[in-house]
C-alpha cells in the first residue's frame, strides 16, 4: 500500500511540475490508468472535499453519495491526512443505501396509488477496511476494501454452530426422558394394566415430542445450511441462465397441496420471457418462502399471487408475490428480514416457525446482485418484491410459453 501511495505522489507530483493544476485534470492517463488496475474502490477527493473521482462500488457501499464523501468518519480522516500527511487506515462498517433498492422497486408499481416511500427494503452491511493517504498538497486517495463477503461467512458459521446447538438440547433432554420412560417400562411388567397402560401413554408422549423436536432440528439445519450457501455472491455463467417462468410454474405446483390445505388460491404470470442468472435450487426456495408466508397468513378463500416481468428500463425481472392477508405492521417491517426475528402476528400455523424464511429470502436476493422489498398495511395484506438482474443477450430455448392464471 506504501509503494502504492509513492507511485501516486510521483505520478502527481511530475505532472504539477510540468505546471499542471493538481485538480481532477491531474488524474488524467497514466495516474487514471493505475487507480483502475487496483482491486479495491478508489476515491479521489480535491482540496474543496469534491470528490473528482470514484469507483461504482463507493456509492454502492454508502461512502459517497451526490459525488460527495457521506461518511462522517473518512471525512473527519481526510482532514487529518491533509493537515498532517501520513496514511490512516481503519475498520468500518456501512450499510448498502436502500435507494438502490427503491429505485427498480419503484418500476414495480402497478398502479398511481403505490408509495413507494412506504416499501422497506433490505440494506445490507458492508464491512471495509478503509486506508487513506494524501498524494500532494490538495488530493487524498481513499481505498476501501470490501471484506463482507468473508465477515458474512464467518459471522453465519458461527451463528450456525451457536444455533444448532441451543436447538439440539430439546431434542437430546426429550431422548433422555424417552429412554428413561422405556427403561422404566422393563420393571412394570405383571404390574396393575391400568397403571401399564397409562405409563405407555407417557411413552407414546414423549416419543411423540422426539418426532416433533427432531422434525424441527431437521428444518433448522436445512434453513441455516441454505443461508450459508447463500453468502457466496453468484457470478453470471452461460451455464447458470435461469428461465423465470419455470422457477415460479415448479414452485406453485410444489406449494399447491399447501396452499389446497388452506383453501387459498395460488394464481401466477409472467407473459413476457425473463431470463437471469443464478441457482436454482435458491431462486425456488427464496419463492418458495414467499409464497408459504403468503399462504400462512392468509384467510380461507383467498388470493395468493405471483407475478413475473421485466422493469421499465429492461435491467431486472420483478418478482411479486402479493396476498390480501393479515398484513405486517410498520415497526415488524424494518426488521422480518433478521435472522430468528419472529414478529407478533403469529398464528398457530405460523408460530412453529424459526424465523429464518425472510433472511433467506434476503440473502439469496442479494447474492444475486438484486434486492427485495416489502410493503405492506395491516388488514389489507403485504406486496413482497423480489429483484433480479436479468440476463444480457438471447438465450437459447427460451420462447416465453407460460401463462397461468
């Protein structure tokens, strides 16, 4: 990173002797051409604090926002690198602005009454290691390295291990009071048959709560193992294109006994053919939860929709999924999307939940470079939308036959 900073002085420092101003014209050629060859987002800011330079990803992770530095931290070290020289380097933690989110969800709208502003959508943590130096007199060169990826990993491994050990303990305290129970039944043999018969029920109970607690176990380890497969951001393929009609017709056939169970009708479309890259398997399960949601918390004898198509500038495939529910209050809807968080509108269908549907839901989205938003009003129902990048290009047998609905 020194080595790095000296070129940039040299580079700088040559051009201001040449009588160039040091502003954003000296940044031109070769100094341009070396700040693109680094991996990490780079921010250039002037002697004003105007930022004359800036990688994509610096907006996206919420350093710069209207081509000014947003984070009070790097600006507060930005002029202790220009008062004093020297490098700063230092930990920090941001969050993905949401209006990266808003905006494709904005296109969504179907009619003039949407509010966009009430949608809540997911803002992802970002932690960076930030390292800043001055290359003359006036220009100080931000470089942020994003190491989410590898804290996410950690962070979820650890939750991981953490979880599936509290949810081992009811199953393995329910094994010991079964084992107990069996090994009693061995002395109880010529005994009174009223007082044999009632201590088989107590056997039949508590093999009943190892049925039950193991089935719970079971859905715990398949929710936590599917939000770490869901960390690793996903990078577009020719062998990972993904027919959207398809991902939505397998899953509304795999929830219909559900949904006939409930007796809420599951209706889809997609009219236009929608092509993104990704995996499948977490593309399914993250509707897959949707819609289970939607159906859960809906009454009998209504509605359940998902509804497929392209946003108005053609970069992403929307993915609503839209019930006439019990709905979500306002203060439940900035965080359904945590991990275990369980909100208050719970019923006996739903309570046997770990609150973990949501957060996949999130990460999957993420994963593949969209987002997902909610909106939603008590007693009128909740708008989940799902955002993908569509794929560039024409894709090979895909014609867009679907329609169901």
């Amino acid at each position: 990173m020194r080595r790095f900073m000296d070129r940039l002085r040299s580079l700088v420092g040559n051009r201001s002797r040449d009588g160039e101003q040091a502003d954003g014209e000296a940044l031109e050629g070769s100094t341009q051409a070396l700040l693109a060859l680094i991996p990490a987002a780079t921010v250039v800011v002037d002697g004003d604090d105007e930022v004359v330079r800036s990688s994509p990803d610096a907006y996206r992770l919420g350093i710069v926002s209207n081509d000014e530095i947003s984070n009070p931290r790097i600006i507060e070290a930005i002029a202790q690198v220009r008062r004093s020289g020297g490098r700063r380097s230092f930990n920090l933690i941001t969050r993905t602005p949401t209006e990266f989110a808003l905006d494709a969800a904005a296109e969504s709208r179907e009619s003039d009454d949407w509010e966009i502003s009430q949608a809540q959508a997911v803002s992802r943590r970002n932690w960076l290691k930030v390292t800043l130096g001055r290359i003359d007199q006036s220009l100080v060169v931000v470089l942020i390295d994003d190491v989410s990826d590898s804290v996410r990993f950690v962070r979820t491994r650890d939750a991981f291990m953490t979880n599936v050990s509290e949810q081992m303990l009811k199953p393995v305290q329910a094994l010991e009071e079964l084992a107990a129970q069996l090994k009693t039944t061995s002395h109880l043999e010529g005994d009174d048959p009223e007082l044999l018969r009632s201590h088989l029920r107590s056997v039949s109970k508590d093999a009943s709560s190892v049925q039950r607690y193991s089935a719970y176990l079971g859905h715990v380890l398949k929710d936590l193992l599917l939000l770490i497969r869901a960390q690793e951001r996903i990078k577009p393929s020719r062998e990972n294109v993904l027919d959207v009609a398809e991902q939505i017709r397998v899953v509304v056939r795999d929830e219909q006994d559900r949904a006939d169970q409930a007796h809420v009708t599951l209706r889809w479309r997609c009219d236009q053919p929608l092509t993104i890259h990704g995996d499948g398997q977490q593309i399914r399960v993250a509707l897959a939860k949707l819609v289970e949601n939607a159906v859960s918390y809906s009454s009998s004898g209504s509605t359940v929709s998902l509804v497929a198509q392209p946003s108005k500038d053609g970069r992403y495939g929307i993915i609503r999924v839209v019930d006439h529910g019990r709905g979500i209050s306002k203060a439940d809807q900035g965080r359904i999307f945590e991990r275990f968080y369980r909100a208050d509108n719970q019923n006996e269908e739903t309570a046997v939940g770990i609150g973990l549907g949501l957060a996949i839901v999130k990460h999957v989205a993420l994963t593949h470079h969209g987002s997902v938003t909610v909106w939603s009003a008590p007693g009128e129902g909740s708008t989940f939308t799902l955002m993908l990048p569509l794929a560039q290009g024409p894709v090979a047998g895909q014609d867009g036959d679907n329609p169901n609905d």
